[in-house]
C-alpha cells in the first residue's frame, strides 16, 4: 500500500492533501481485475515512454524494464528536470537494489512516503508494486500541482475538466471512469482549445468506439500526446479504470496549460491597459475642461475689470443689465462646470487610488487650487465692477441734478444781468433834473442792494461748478465756459457800479429833493422781490431722496415754507401799499407822475404777479413731495418683500447645509442606499430653485427702483447667490464621496458590513464631528481595530509609518475616505507591476523582451497598439530587431519610472 503525505518543504493545497490521504487506502485488490490492470499497463507505459523518448529510450514491457532501476531512475530526472546520484551499472541484484533505493529516495525526497513498496519487489518484477510505485510518480509529477479556482490534484483536474467542456450537449463530466466511457469529453476538451482540429457536431454519442479513436489520433497526430488506450479497452470494460483516465487527461491538461496561462496572462495585461486607457480619457477630459474654464475666467476678468465711464445715467444702467445677464446666464453654467471639474478630479484621483498608480498632476496652471484661485479672482472681479456700477449710477445722478441746477441759475442769473452794462453806462443824470438826479442815485443805491443780493448766487454758481469738476462731469468745459464768462460779466458789474456811485454822487450836491415814497417802495420791494424770486428757485429745485426719513424731512421744511406765506403776503401788501399811497397823494396834489418809479425797475404788477406764480408752484410743489413719498413707501413695501424672501431663503440654505453635513457623519443604510436619500435630498433642494430665482427678480425690481439699501434683511442677493452655489456644490460633493466609497468597496472587495464597521468606528472617535480624525484619536481607533500602536518603540513606528500612508502631507488629521483607503489596503490585494512584468513574460515565452507581432497575437488590437506605441527598444545584449521592453512599460503604469 502506499501513503502520500506532503512533506515540510513541499506546498501544496487541501484539496491535494485530502486526495492523496484518499490514496492511501489504494487497494492491490483492484489490481486483480485484468481488465484494469490491462489499461494501467498500457496507461502507465504510455506515459513513460513520452517522457523517456525525450531521454532517446522507451520501455517495452513495464514490470521488467525497471527491474535494474536504470530506467526508473532517467524517468525521474526527466520528469523533474533534477540530476540523480550517480547509477550503479553493475548487473548484481545488490547493484539493481540500490538504483532502485536511489529513485524510491528521490519520490520520498519530494514528500511522497512509500508503504509497503520495497526495492526488492520492484527488482523482482512485482507488477502491482511497480504499477503502484509509476501511479505514485504521476501523481506527484504530473496530477499533484495541478491547481483550478483553489483545488488542486483530482478535484482540480476534474474542475478543470467540467469548465472545459461545459458548453458541449452530451457531455457531464463527473468522474474519472464512466464520464469518458463514450469519447465525447475527450473531443469536447480537444475541441475546445483546437476546434480546427475536431469537428464536434459530427460526432454521436452512439459511437464510442469511434469518438475515441478520433480523439486518441488526434491527440497522438498533433498535441504530441501518445496513445495510452485502446478504444476498445474503455468501451468494452464496464467501469474504465480511473488512474488510467487520469493519467490520460492530465496529459490533455498539461498540453493546454501553456495556452491557458497566455490567456490569463493577456486578461491580466487587458485589465491593466483598459484601467490605464480609462485613467488617460480621464486626465485629458480633466485637462479640456480646465483649459477652457481658465479661459473663460480669463477673457471674463478684464470685462470686469474695465471701468471706461459713461456720460449719462442710461447708458450705466444698460452696464447694469449687460452685468446682470452675465450673472444670470453666462455665469450659472460655468459653476456647473467648476463643479463637475472638481467631482471629475476627485473621481480619477480614487480610481488611481485603487489600482495601484501614481496619483494624476494636472499640467501646470491647471490644478483645482489655480482655478480656485482664478476662481475667487473672477468673484473679486464681479464684486468690484458691480460696486463700481452702482457708484457710477449714484455720481452720474448726482452730477445730473447738479448741472441742471446749474443750468437754472446760471438762465436766472443771465437774465438778470441782461441790460445792466447798458444801464450802468448810460449818461442820463448829465441832461436830469435835480429830482431826477437824486432819483437816478436812490435807484443806483437801490440797484447795489440787488446788485449785492445776488451775489450769493453768483458763488452757487461757481461752487456747482467747481463741484461738477471735481465729479468729472463729462461737459465740465462748456460749464466752465458759460462760468468763467457769468464771473467775469459780474466783476465788470461791479466796476460799472462803483463808477456811476461815484459819477452820481459827484453831482448828488446838486440834487435836494426825493421821492421818499418811491424809496422806500424800492428798498422794500427789492428784498421782497428778491425773496420771490428764491422761493420761486426752491420751489423748482430738483431733489432726490433714497428713503422715507428723506422726503418727510423735505415735507416737513415745506411746510414751514408755506407757515411764513401769511407774513409774506402782508409785507406784499404793504409794499403795495406804499405804491398806492404815492398813487394817492399825486392825484391829492395834482401831481403829474412820469411814469415808472425812478428808484427800481420793480412794478407792482411784477410783484403780483411772481406772488400768483409762487402760490402756483406751491401746490405743484405739495404734489411733487407727495409723489416722492408715494414712491418711498412703494420702495420700502419692495424692500420688505425682498426682505421677507430673502430671510426665508438665506435660512433655508443654513438649515440645508447643516442637513448636509449631519447626513454626511451619519450615513445610515448600505451606500447605495445612502447614494439614492442623497440624489433625493438633491433634487429636494433644486426644487427650490424656483424660490431663488424669485428672489432674484424681487432684487430684479429693487435694483431698478434704485435701492440702495434695506434695514429689514441683512441678507444681500450677492451673499444668497454664494451660499446657494456653495450648498448646491456640497452636496453634490457629498454624492461623490460616496460614489468613490461605493468603487473602493467594489475595487477592493469589501464588503458593506466592513464598511459599516469602519464608519461606526470612524464616526466613534471623530468627537467634534469635523468628518476628519486627529492623531489621538486616529491612533485610538486603531486600537479599537486590533493594532498594536500602544508600545513605546515598536508601537510608535508602526503608528508613524501608517500615519505617513493616511497623512502624507501631514496636516495632522485623518479623512474618512483615506481611512477607508487605508483599510481597503491592509485587507485586499490588487494588481503590481511586478504580475504585470509576470503576465508580459509569460507572453513572450520567458524572454526579456517581447515583439510587436507577440503583442498583435495575444492583446486585443487597440492595446496592442497602445502597448507598441509606449514600449521603449529593448537595449539587452539578447534583444532582436524591432524588440521591445515591456519590463520599463510595467513599471512605468504603477509610477515607478518615467513612461
């Protein structure tokens, strides 16, 4: 009986090790049976001699030509490929002994324990002992390494059987006996790998005999695999001999093991290069799209940032309109695309992650940080120009109400002075009477007060226009002009009127009597003229206000206006009557008068009607401040509907954002679970979307109105428009993180309770909820996870070298997913360069180089070509023409050398 065990220095899987236990209880009995030992005889010998022709020799007989042990022992050194000790060529028994000692030494040496087979029983022809002792050798050489899907020896060879033939009607492959009896799995596994060598559809089940001798021809003709039974053998016995039918197939096996390991080596380059292909697709989608924002960002900033002025308050507001639509329209898509940019990123960055390569740089200038930062230049920009907008708007409406103020007293300035060169000029007094002369110097004095009064508004005048210069009002020559031109007439005024003073009173000597009536008339009537004429100015002058508070305090000083009517309209009457009286006491004395007071140009008639034309404007004046306050409470009912939106919404956005950050610690149910609440907690927040844009059109309206300010909210549109970008961009970042946890669990094999329980530990020992660990508390959780952190030295090394993998920048803190990165590391295993380098060598037949035809042969077209495109010549001193290195190209996919 012989026993199999596996030795100390031998590996090898339970399966093997169950089976060979199994042989143990290999029972000489069956070997009674002829017609089984017929097929192992023939079996056996067959599998001899096609190792043994490789050695130049065969064996005829097999219990009589392993007698000497010679042949015994040149089997074994072909079969291991290892040299033993020096035969002995002696013809003695004793010499045939110890060669046959030499061998059963071997087959021990290789953990194979012989029982009950002895040297001598094989030297004296024992043929069950000899075909236990050949049965021994094949399956340690030939069926022990055999290793299917963690099965090896029996189990995997039958595994390897039944995926084999599989696909193929009439064939079950269950056994080693009655599972080949009618040929069809030994066509089925020829077809399989060499359909051009069998035609299977032909074949019946009926005709065992027949598929057998196609198999075994075919097999013989063309795999180099040498008939080992009749047809007739396996047909005729009623149950085929199993260690015959094995030795058979582990023949077809090992013929096709090199076909097999091409093909797992070709899907393992495939999966490497389509990662690869996959992670290139990536980095260039990355890059276009971060081109082209950077250059969005770019040709956008210098709009921004020009500040070319307009001249009028409608051409600001079309800038105003221009810069809105860019926010509405151009804008909202390109923080879309910033966004899906960063999701992109972080994306490839986790797929590089997980299959072992560098991690990705974009170019430079290109980074997430450079548009961030391009980014916040942009939104610097915006803020600045619609700062700048708004004070143009302000500054261009005050600088229109200014020149029209302007305008209007320069025309009641201009009309007063019209004339008064030729009156200062004119030489009457030389041909006058006494009376007229005294006259003529009461009206001169009378002429100096007004002359006097208006010099107030001459020194308006030139202060709105030294104020519109200072604002850059865009017609500031022709107002210095029609200045300059208003200040000069009034210096020569003044001129002319200091000369007829001093002519009038050079001859005022001369002249006694005087009109006191007409004096005082005149001096009376010029102030209150004067007075007029101011009211007249007020009640026509321009205002503007931004709010309530404003023009109650315009109403309120119109009123007061108004309360001091009464006492005007008496001094009025009482210059009136002054008139009349003079009137009265000429027609008294009979005087004759000349016509118009010689004191002023001012007539009752003027006065009366200035009066009826002020007590016009006052009412006009009344509905202007009511129209204003109608309009600041409209303006106020605006900014308490903004007001009301924008609290609502600007709490809204907070609540949303502190849900978002409690879901993102939480995160309960399977991830998948957790991807479908996020994306529905998604949509419930881009359903709000309507009420944003609401609020956008009730900042639509204020910005029209001209509102500068609300005291009701201390939101601002520019701050709601940030904090809805920012929690629409958070929570699609939290979709991501778990989208990229979902491919670390895919990639890495773990499974959702592992997940769950990293989570549940992470979320244990992250306190503050920050979603990040810091040192203590990283270190603590591993703890809590089995690791030996806590010695001072060991310890201590191990904590530092993991924190190096978790922190490489070391910031001090830990993320959830390099935790998850870190986990998934230390429990699963993934492609190396170093199988890369396996699988290319398998390809090219153990060389150090491989040739594009190799590559086309065994790779898929487009990474066949990928692969010659990137692999460098091979500069080994075997190399051939056209050679290639795949062994640089392999390290270079996992970063470890320039591609």
């Amino acid at each position: 009986m012989v026993d199999y065990h596996a030795s100390s220095n031998q590996a090898g899987a339970g399966g093997v090790q169950t089976y060979m236990e199994q042989e143990n209880d290999w029972d000489r009995d069956l070997l009674l049976d002829p017609a089984w030992e017929k097929q192992q005889r023939k079996t056996f010998t067959a599998w001899c001699n096609s190792h043994l022709r490789k050695a130049g020799t065969q064996i005829e007989n097999i219990e009589e030509d392993f007698r000497d042990g010679l042949k015994l022992m040149l089997l074994l050194e072909v079969i291991s490929g290892e040299r033993l000790p020096k035969p002995e060529r002696g013809k003695m028994r004793v010499h045939k002994i110890n060669n046959v000692n030499k061998a059963l030494d071997f087959i021990a040496s290789k953990g194979v324990k012989l029982v009950s087979i002895g040297a001598e029983e094989i030297v004296d022809g024992n043929a069950k002992m000899t075909l236990g002792m050949i049965w021994t050798i094949i399956l340690r050489f030939a069926i022990q390494d055999i290793s299917v899907e963690e099965t090896s020896a029996k189990e995997g060879l039958l595994l390897w059987c039944q995926r084999k033939t599989a696909p193929y009607k009439n064939v079950n492959v269950q056994n080693f006996h009655m599972s080949w009896k009618d040929g069809l799995a030994f066509n089925a596994l020829i077809h399989r790998h060499r359909p051009d060598l069998i035609d299977y559809d032909s074949l019946r089940k009926e005709d065992p005999v027949t598929n057998l001798n196609n198999a075994f021809e075919v097999a013989e003709k063309h795999l180099d695999i040498p008939k080992m039974l009749d047809a007739e053998d396996i047909v005729n016995t009623a149950r085929p001999d199993e260690k015959a039918i094995m030795t058979y197939v582990s023949s077809f096996y090992h013929a096709f093991s090199g076909a097999q390991k091409a093909e797992t080596a070709a899907n393992r380059i495939c999966k490497v290069l389509a990662v690869n292909q996959e992670n290139e697709h990536m980095m260039e989608n990355y890059e276009k799209l971060a081109s082209d924002l950077l250059e969005w960002i770019r040709r956008t900033i210098p709009w921004l940032e020009n500040r070319e002025p307009k001249n009028t308050v409608n051409e600001m507001q079309m800038k105003q309109e221009d810069f809105r639509d860019y926010r509405c329209v151009h804008k909202p898509p390109k923080v879309q695309e910033k966004c899906q940019l960063e999701i992109n990123f972080n994306t490839l960055q986790t797929k590089l992650r997980l299959s072992n390569r560098p991690a990705f740089m974009p170019s430079e200038g290109r980074m997430v940080s450079d548009i961030n930062g391009a980014w916040h230049t942009l939104e610097g920009a915006e803020k600045g120009y619609e700062e700048w907008i708004l004070s143009e708007i302000r500054r261009l409406e005050r600088l229109e109400h200014l020149a029209e103020k302007f305008r209007q007293k320069a025309a009641i300035h201009e009309s007063w002075t019209d004339g008064k060169e030729a009156m200062l000029t004119q030489r009457d007094y030389e041909t006058s009477t006494l009376s007229e002369v005294k006259a003529l110097l009461k009206k001169h004095e009378a002429f100096e007060s007004d002359l006097a009064a208006h010099q107030d508004r001459v020194e308006q005048i030139a202060a709105i226009a030294q104020e519109l210069n200072e604002l850059d009002y865009y017609d500031s020559a022709n107002v210095n002009i029609r200045c300059q031109k208003i200040c000069d007439q009034w210096d020569v005024l003044g001129t002319l009127t200091q000369k007829r003073k001093e002519s009038l009173e050079r001859t005022e000597k001369q002249l006694e009597s005087i009109d006191e009536l007409y004096l005082e008339y005149a001096k009376r009537a010029a102030p209150f003229n004067n007075w007029m004429e101011g009211a007249m100015e007020d009640l026509q002058d321009m205002f503007i206000v931004h709010n309530i508070e404003e023009i109650q305090g315009l109403i309120t000083a119109h009123e007061q206006f108004k309360s001091t009517l009464a006492e005007a309209n008496k001094e009025r009457e009482a210059i009136q009557a002054i008139q009349g009286e003079v009137q009265r006491i000429a027609q008294s004395n009979g005087i004759k008068l000349s016509g118009a007071n010689p004191y002023t140009t001012i007539t009752p008639e003027s006065i009366d009607n200035k009066w009826e034309k002020a007590m016009e404007m006052v009412p006009q004046r009344d509905d202007a401040l009511q129209g204003e306050l109608h309009k600041q409470n409209s303006n106020d009912s605006l900014r308490a509907k903004f007001a009301t939106q924008a609290n609502a919404v600007g709490a809204y956005i907070q609540a949303k954002m502190e849900e978002i950050g409690r879901i993102s610690i939480e995160m309960n149910g399977t991830l998948e679970d957790q991807l479908t609440n996020l994306r529905d907690y998604q949509t419930t927040i881009l359903s709000y979307a309507p009420e944003v844009q609401k609020l956008e059109n009730d900042h639509q309206l204020i910005q029209e109105a001209l509102i500068f300010d609300n005291q009701y909210t201390s939101y601002t549109m520019e701050h709601l428009r940030v904090g809805w970008e920012q929690l629409l961009t958070t929570i699609a970042r939290t979709i991501n993180e778990v989208e990229n946890q979902i491919l670390t669990r895919d990639a890495k094999g773990i499974s959702q309770e592992q997940l769950y329980e990293y989570r549940t530990s992470f979320n244990h020992f992250d306190k503050d909820h920050s979603g990040a660990l810091q040192a203590e508390e990283f270190k603590a959780c591993l703890i809590s996870l089995g690791y030996d952190v806590e010695n001072e030295k060991q310890g201590e090394s191990e904590f530092n070298r993991i924190m190096s993998i978790v922190d490489p920048n070391g910031s001090g803190a830990v993320t959830f997913q390099a935790f998850i990165d870190f986990m998934s590391r230390e429990t699963t295993d993934t492609d190396t360069a170093d199988q890369v380098i396996a699988s290319f060598k398998i390809l090219a037949a153990d060389k150090s180089y491989i040739t594009a035809d190799e590559l086309r042969r065994e790779l898929p077209p487009d990474q066949a070509e990928y692969c010659i495109a990137r692999m460098a010549p091979y500069t080994g001193p075997d190399g051939v023409d056209g050679a290639l290195d795949y062994m640089s190209f392999s390290t270079a996919l996992y970063g470890e050398s320039d591609l």
